[in-house]
C-alpha cells in the first residue's frame, strides 16, 4: 500500500506535479478528427492533465488547442467566433492563432494596438490517421510521433472508442493491464454464448508476473514484456522511490 505521499507524486498531473511534467513530454492523443468535422466549425471543450483547453479546426484545417480563457477578461474562448485561421473572442474581439498568439484588437485604436504582447497558452497538434495528438512539454521541438502500427497505415484506419472513467490514470491503466478480470467482469451474461469460461484464459492472454515498484501484478503475456520496459525507464526508476510500506 502507498502512503499518501507517495499516490500524491504518482497520481497528481496538473502543472508543476512531478508527474505531470514527465506526461507532458510525450505525445498524447486528445481527440478523434471525427470531433473535428468541420473547417472553422464550433470549438470543442477538451480537459487533459487538470487543464481546460478548446480544441478547433482553422480554415485552412489545422487543429489548434489552447486555453479556454482569453487573456483579457477570462471569457471563455469556448463561445469565440472560429474564423480566419483564429479564434475570436465572443466579449472583445481579441483573436487568437494556433499558436497563441493575438493577432487582431478591434477594440483598440489601431496606433495603440499591444496584440504583440499578448499570448493565450497554446499546444502543438498533429493529426494522423484520425486521431488528434497533442505536446506539452517544455521542448521547443518536440520529440517523432509515436510510430504505433494502427496510427501509421492511412488505408487502414482503425476503429476508435473512448469513455469516461471517473478515476485517476493510475487506476484506468491498472485496469487495462489486469487481464485476470476478463473472464469474470467482462464474461457473457448469455448462456448461449458463452465466449469465455470462469478460470480459463482467453487465447492469447494467459498471464505472469510483472514486478511493479509496489508489489508484483499479474498481466497478460501480450503486454508483460512492453510493460516491464516501461516501468524500468531510468526516468520512472529515478522519479519513484516508492516505499512499500
């Protein structure tokens, strides 16, 4: 069991947390570009390591994604006019590129204009092959894509799903690798069909041990072998001194 201190360290991810600085230099996957149908069509509310952000899609189909309040009067960039590779604020007018910068004060007599020195916190976005992927670290370049086979091959897009878990990371990733659980949660309620059989593993998903900074876990050999890589990264063994208490 971890003591307070320790899950704090773990499962804490806004900025500045330990964690939250080492998640944000890696690229993560914020939305699906179906989210993002249109070409200056309505922002989309996005909530991603304890930060709320917009999402949009500029005129000439870049994805932008920034913070949710503009700089001036907070008002929420949510309700802006998406127009002319910007986002326009519905209060004053300020707009807003991809990058954050502010390009435009209608409000402002134009020999008095200070847009220069003005910035709303913005983020880097790639797309590719459906899914939106987003940097937001401290890099001034950030790290290749990730090369994952399903989100590389354009003639082979895959199916994508996603649902809301009121838990922290840590717990949705242990219930994502804890494959001892398929067989009875997940089971068929159906007599007819039943797919899986209590106590017997599902081919392919037969376990063994994984050696976690807190304890040993039984996963599914699929992944045993990718999620000991992970958890031995010199950055992960530096930032968790984790006692076992």
């Amino acid at each position: 069991m971890l003591s307070k201190e320790d899950n704090e360290l773990l499962t804490k991810i806004g900025p500045g947390s330990a964690m939250g600085e080492m998640l944000r230099e890696y690229w993560i996957p914020v939305l699906m570009s179906s989210e993002l149908p249109e070409r200056d069509g309505p922002p989309h509310r996005v909530r991603l390591l304890g930060e709320d952000l917009i999402a949009f899609r500029t005129t000439s189909g870049v994805i932008g994604l920034m913070d949710q309040a503009c700089p001036h009067r907070t008002a929420s960039l949510y309700f802006g006019r998406n127009e002319e590779d910007g986002i326009r604020c519905v209060y004053h007018g300020w707009k807003f590129n991809v990058h954050g910068h502010c390009v435009d004060m209608p409000n402002e007599v134009p020999d008095k204009r200070f847009h220069h020195k003005i910035r709303v916190k913005a983020y880097t976005c790639q797309e590719r092959n459906g899914i939106v992927w987003a940097y937001m670290g401290k890099r001034s370049k950030p790290p290749p894509l990730p090369d994952f086979e399903w989100n590389t091959d354009p003639e082979n897009e895959p199916f994508f799903w996603r649902n809301y878990r009121a838990c922290n990371w840590v717990q949705a990733l242990e219930g994502d690798v804890d494959s001892s659980h398929l067989n009875y949660l997940h089971r068929s309620l159906d007599e007819e069909d039943r797919w899986t059989v209590p106590g017997k593993p599902l081919p392919g998903f037969e376990t063994e041990p994984v050696k976690f900074p807190w304890g040993e876990v039984r996963v599914a050999e699929l992944v045993a072998k990718e999620l000991t890589a992970i958890i031995n990264l010199p950055i992960l063994k530096d930032l968790f001194q984790i006692k076992v208490i």
